[in-house]
C-alpha cells in the first residue's frame, strides 16, 4: 500500500454529465423518435372533423325522403287508432 489511491473516481464536471446523458441513447432511437414524433404530427396537422354523411341506400334508395312523415306528426299518432 505505498500508493494512496482514493476509494472514489473524480467527480465529473457538468459538460461531461451532459456528453454521458447525450450517448446514454443510441442514435438508431433518437432517429426513430424523431421520425414518429414528425408522422404523428403530420397526421394531427391533416386530420379534419368529418360530419357524418346520411346517405340513404338500400331499399330506400329510389325513394322520395321529402315523403317521410317527421317525427313531431307520428307523436300526435294515438296507439289505439286502427
């Protein structure tokens, strides 16, 4: 034990905590983040509100809608009446 070595390391100055955070995640991650995170906001910059549509198809197809009754006239229909 003729040399006096220290139990502890030197403590590392703060630009080289910060090299050691930048290199902690693999270049392959950061790219792969980086391209989700542009897709994604792409997407939220290109979505619009969609209205629903009513198309009528089916059997209704080739008929008159103007024709059907509203619904405030079937409420004044009494159940009973033949």
């Amino acid at each position: 034990m003729a040399q006096s070595t220290s139990r502890f390391r030197l403590p590392k100055t703060a630009s080289e905590e910060e090299i050691c955070c930048l290199r902690a995640v693999p270049k392959s991650t950061k790219y792969k983040n980086k391209w989700s995170a542009k897709i994604l906001e792409e997407w939220q910059r290109e979505r619009t509100v969609k209205v629903p549509v009513l198309d009528v198809t089916g059997i209704f197809k080739d008929y008159d809608v103007a024709k059907v009754q509203s619904l405030a006239d079937v409420s004044l229909i009494n159940e009973y009446a033949d």
